[in-house]
C-alpha cells in the first residue's frame, strides 16, 4: 500500500488571519526569529495497488473538486515513501 499526501495551502496573495495569530503568539512566546506562518491542511491518502500517472491522475482530481477550494487554495500531490 502507497501513501500520497495532498497538501493544501491558501494562495500567497489571500490573507491567512490564522496563521497572524500563530504568528504574533510564538513572537510574545519567545520565537523571535519565526517571520511568517502560513496556515493549511495535509491529507493523507492510502492507496490500494501501484501509485502510476492513472492513479495520481485520479487523487488531482480528488484534490481538485473535494479537498481545496481551488478559488483561494492551491495543492500539491505527492507520493510518500512508507
């Protein structure tokens, strides 16, 4: 069995009040050096049989139309090693 990982991210130019917050917090925490924090998701899929152009094919799709709001996400998709 194959894991693929799909993780999705908001898109740089839409503003992540999330990641502010992790932000501003580690700054009053003491990690002054952290500059930026991005917010997203990471799924991860196991895959039955072989993880060929057909199948990754099929998970973009998947990562397309369920897992990211392709108006303000983008993803990518990749194969893990077990």
């Amino acid at each position: 069995m194959a894991r693929v990982v799909v993780d999705v991210m908001l898109k740089s130019e839409i503003l992540d009040p999330q990641g502010k917050a992790v932000e501003r917090a580690a700054d009053r925490l003491g990690y002054s050096t952290i500059a930026s924090v991005r917010q997203g998701k990471r799924f991860e899929l196991q895959v039955d049989g072989p993880v060929d152009e057909a199948a990754l094919a099929s998970i973009h799709e998947l990562a397309e139309s369920l897992l990211a709001n392709t108006v303000i996400e983008d993803f990518t998709v990749r194969v893990e090693d077990n």
